[in-house]
C-alpha cells in the first residue's frame, strides 16, 4: 500500500488491516486503564500488597521490563562508542524498545506510589541516602536520553522529512548520537546496578543480603551484567518477531548473529559469577545469619526449584546455545535460547522482589505467597499493550529498519 505517510519504496498492509491489528492490544490498554482508574480513585487497597508485600507485581514488571530494555543503552554503546557499524540495522529497533520499557516503567511507578501528583518529592525532597533515588533521577533522565535518540527517527517520516527546519533539526542530532549513547550508558550502568544493591543491602534480610566490593554488593554488578547479556536478547526476539508477522527479512543476519555473540559470552560471565556468589551467599552469608541454605526453601510455594531453574535452564542452557555457532545460526535453537534467557532474567528479579519478602525474618512470621489482584494484571498488560502499539506505529510509518528495502526487493 502506497501513502505519503508511509516509508518511501516498503510495502505496508491496508489501514483497515492494521486498525483491526491494533484492537487487541487496545483492549489491553482498556483494562490497564480501568485498573488504573480504580487504584488512583479508592486506592492500593485495589491490590494484594500489604506491610509483608510493599513490592509486588508491578515492580517484578518494572524491574524485568528495564532489564529487557537494557539493549537499547547496550546496543547504543556498541554502534556508537565501540564502533560496531552492522548493528545500524538495528539500533533503531532497539531504541523504540528501551523507549518503550521505560516509559511503560515510569508509567506503572506512577500508579505504584499511590499519588502520582506527589511524584515530584523525589526530586525536590531527595534522601541522599536511598539508592532508589539514585536509581529514579538515572531512570527519568535516560528516558529523556532515549527520547533525543527516538526524534531523529520520527523526524524521518516522509512527511517531516520534507520540512527543512525539521529535516535539519534531525540530521544534527544524529551526527552528536555518539553523545547521547554515553550519557545513556553512564545513567543506565548505575540505576541497573543501584536496582541490584539495594536487595543486596538488606541486611536485616539474609535471603537477599551479599558481601560486595567497598560500599557495593555483589548484587550491584550481577544486576548491570544480567541487564546487558539479556537485553541484545529481547532486541532480537523483538525483532524476529516483527519478522514473522510483517513477513519480511528487516535485518541482515550479521547484526542479530553479532548480538547473540555477545550476550553469549556476557551470559556466560553472568553465570560464572552468579554461581560463584549463589556460593558464596550460602557459606558466607547464611550461616553468619545462624541459618542454612534449605530454611530458605522449607515452607511455601517457592522451592529450590527456582534456583535450578534460574541457573540451570534459563542460565547455563541458553548460554551454552548462544556459544556454539552452529546453535546460535539455527533460528529454532536462536529463539529458543533467547526466550530462555529473557525468561531467566524475569525470574531472577521475581526471586528478589517477592521471595525476598515472603521468607520470614522473625521465628513468630510465617512463610507468605503472592496473588496478584486484576487491577495489578491489568495495568502490567497495559503496558505490553502499549508496546505493541508503539512499536507498531513506529514500524508502519517511520524507517525503523534501513535495509527493509535491500532485503526485500522481490515483495517489494
């Protein structure tokens, strides 16, 4: 379908299709906003949180969607400031999705705070002291960065494009990119890392508490390097799934081959290290606590199960995969590995957030378990939702992927 909205030379579906194709996802977008709707209007008391459960389901999505979205800061470093040219191809991509993870992010912290109108507290009543002070101006502030990295590619519609002003206005932030990609990768490294230690300062909680390097915890670095080795992953899932439904090749196979190697060998030193501070916790750590690695598992529906399943199958497994070339070339093993590996991360900050809390810390508490309402499932949904959507728009209307063209010169 041709159109002066639509990337010149690409073949799009009709408007009829893609409005059919976004009802879902609107749908979604409904109920998160009903859900939303009766959280700001009577109050948390429309979630199962609770004095044991401050940390819930929102913050498992806020937390897992900011490691996923890690490619875009990651994929950013490596095109602008190593140098790596093929990923071009997907940059883009990876941005609209880090834009998309955290603006969903910031969405849902919104509706978690309970008053949203009071949000600016954090920045004008800092407490110096708290490490999600640092983590929410880092978080606020990449967004701002991803945004900047975003307008360009929006200024590149065929119908912006033909505005000089805008024109020139976009091509000079592309030629300072370079800029904005450290600033990203500067913000991004501490609030993941700050994300991470403040579990690993809990030390009135010994199932999350580690040893660390000076002021920092072990979990600091695990949560920076968890981030960078599973975000190439979502990049590329993201976009192999743009593949399938829009039935094109959008990206050449030299960048999503160059992204699954180097979350290969940053999974694997993911791993290396996690099991070595899984050790360490469990002789170190838990005995000084006067307990020992199984009272963690006694009681209640979280079992070592998770642990075999957090390093296990979605750690060594996937890693294992990715290493191998012939594995990481085969698209069926690619997806597979990738799947394994995101799910893994979303895993590792469930374990932290809510079995943290539902281990009892007191010998009169008791072991606890999380059920979240449909107001919580809502406004998660909502933002895969609106990630649906986004990307969506941003794929019919804007040339998110440069060699859409080249690749496809038969169907187009």
């Amino acid at each position: 379908m041709d159109s002066p909205l639509l990337p010149e030379g690409v073949k799009r579906c009709s408007t009829t299709t893609f409005l059919l194709w976004t009802l879902p996802w609107l749908a979604l977008l409904a109920w998160g906003g009903l859900s939303a709707f009766l959280c700001l209007w009577k109050g948390l008391n429309q979630t199962n949180m609770s004095n044991v459960f401050a940390f819930a389901l929102w913050i498992v999505f806020d937390l897992a969607i900011i490691a996923l979205g890690a490619g875009a800061f990651f994929t950013g470093f490596l095109t602008y400031i190593v140098g790596k040219g093929e990923l071009k191809n997907v940059i883009n991509a990876a941005v609209i999705i880090g834009f998309i993870c955290y603006s969903g992010a910031m969405g849902m912290l919104g509706i978690d705070i309970g008053q949203p109108i009071r949000g600016w507290f954090i920045f004008w009543h800092a407490n110096i002291h708290s490490m999600l002070v640092e983590v929410s101006f880092c978080i606020t502030c990449y967004l701002m960065v991803l945004g900047i990295e975003f307008i360009p590619l929006i200024l590149k519609n065929r119908q912006l494009d033909k505005i000089r002003e805008l024109h020139i206005f976009g091509h000079s932030l592309h030629e300072i990119m370079a800029v904005f990609a450290a600033t990203g990768t500067f913000l991004s490294f501490f609030h993941q890392g700050s994300l991470g230690g403040m579990f690993g300062v809990l030390y009135a909680r010994p199932f999350a508490a580690r040893e660390g390097f000076y002021i920092w915890p072990w979990t600091f670095f695990l949560f920076i390097l968890s981030a960078i080795a599973a975000g190439p992953c979502f990049t590329i899932l993201c976009t192999k799934l743009a593949e399938k439904i829009s039935r094109k090749k959008l990206v050449p196979d030299n960048a999503i081959q160059l992204l699954a190697k180097i979350s290969a060998w940053l999974l694997s030193i993911y791993m290396v290290l996690k099991i070595a501070d899984t050790l360490g916790w469990i002789y170190g750590v838990v005995p000084r606590a006067g307990l020992k690695f199984i009272d963690f598992y006694r009681e209640g529906p979280y079992g070592i199960w998770l642990v075999v399943c957090e390093i296990l199958i979605f750690g060594i497994i996937p890693a294992i995969i990715l290493l191998v070339p012939k594995a990481r070339q085969h698209q069926g093993w690619l997806i597979t590995a990738c799947l394994l590996n995101c799910t893994g991360i979303v895993l590792n900050r469930f374990v932290f957030i809510i079995v943290t809390l539902a281990i009892p810390v007191m010998p009169f508490d008791r072991f606890w378990s999380y059920l979240p309402t449909w107001q919580e499932w809502g406004i998660a949904m909502a933002v895969i939702g609106y990630g649906f959507l986004l990307f969506s728009a941003a794929y019919r209307y804007l040339p998110v992927f440069p060699q859409e063209r080249e690749l496809n010169p038969v169907t187009e």
